[in-house]
C-alpha cells in the first residue's frame, strides 16, 4: 500500500504557466514541484505556530514589554539614530 494520496486542485491558468516555465527550467515535473511547495508551506506555517504559542505563553506568565514602555524603548531608538 502507497503511502500517498493523489489530490486535485484548481489554479489560475497564469500560475501553472509559470509553475510549466519552472518545471521545464529544472527538469523536474509539477508533481514533484508542487509537493516541495506544500512541504516547505507547511514546514513554515508549523514554525510559526511554534513561535505564536511561545509568545502567547511569554504573555500568560507576565513576560512581555506594554505598549507605553514600548513607545519609550522606540523613541530612545529614533533618538540615538538621528544622533548617530
């Protein structure tokens, strides 16, 4: 038993032209194309779930900065690079 599953999609005509231009650029077909795109998507959108709930844990125990000491971290920053 494979351990893939075949799926369909639409897309806009545009976009499997240019993904057809990649394909033949780099000898490699849509399939093969298409599967690193999904991989490398959801490999980015685990890293950012990761990252929200790191933040979101940060705030839950009282470690982040609130927005008026925020503003005066900022304009100390504007500061120092218009003297810089």
């Amino acid at each position: 038993m494979s351990d893939q599953k075949t799926i369909s999609f639409r897309m806009d005509v545009s976009k499997v032209e240019m993904l057809d231009a990649i394909a033949a650029e780099t000898k490699r077909d849509r399939t093969f194309l298409l599967n690193e795109a999904v991989e490398t998507w959801l490999d980015l959108n685990e890293y950012q779930n990761r990252l929200v709930a790191a933040g979101m844990k940060d705030a839950q125990e009282g470690r982040y900065v609130d927005n008026a000491e925020m503003r005066k971290r900022l304009a100390r920053l504007r500061k120092r690079s218009r003297t810089a």
